[in-house]
C-alpha cells in the first residue's frame, strides 16, 4: 500500500508534498487532530525560515491549539517541493538557532 500524500500551496505559491503521517503521536485522538491541522502549518505559518545554507530549506512553524505547536522542514527535491521532517513542540531555543542562522520571510 502507497503512503498517502497530499498538495499543499503555501503562502509564497510553492507547490509543497506532503505526506499524511509525516507527524505522529502516540495518543491516536491527537494524531487525528494533528492531521486535520498540519495543513494550516504550511498554508498559514505563524513563522517561516528560509535557511542560509545549502541546501536550501524552508521551516514552517505553527502552534495548534494548546499544547502543540510543529515545525516542518520543506527541501527541493527531484523538481519539487517536499515537506520531509517533523518536529512536534520543538524547543524554544531550537526555533531560536533557526532564527539565529537563517532569515525569516514570515
């Protein structure tokens, strides 16, 4: 069986894939829930990085609801736009290092 993934536009008009179990939780209730949001991460970032590195990488960074907030890493891969890792509730001084070595566009 195929993982399922999805197509999401972000707010700079990137063509982004990604796939549904990209993030996963132990609670099940919470995983359904991450899925349903994990789309407003990238389509609607609170914050995004571009990285100053090569290659280049976009972090996309939200909170949903109370107690998660995500941070997905975006890499241009094969002709396209490709969300490849997941970090749920990521650390403050980790979101700090990304700001610190790389640019915020939002």
């Amino acid at each position: 069986m195929k993982e399922e993934v999805l197509h999401i536009n972000d707010p700079l008009g990137r063509r982004i894939s990604i796939a549904k179990k990209l993030c996963c939780l132990e609670n099940e209730a919470d995983a359904f829930d991450l899925v349903d949001d994990l789309f407003s991460v990238l389509k609607k970032p609170a914050l995004l990085i571009e990285t100053t590195g090569f290659p280049k990488e976009y972090l996309y960074f939200r909170s949903i609801g109370w107690s998660l907030s995500v941070l997905i890493h975006v890499r241009f891969i094969h002709d396209f736009w490709e969300a490849y890792k997941c970090n749920v509730n990521p650390s403050d001084a980790e979101i700090v290092e990304f700001l610190r070595n790389g640019i915020q566009i939002i």
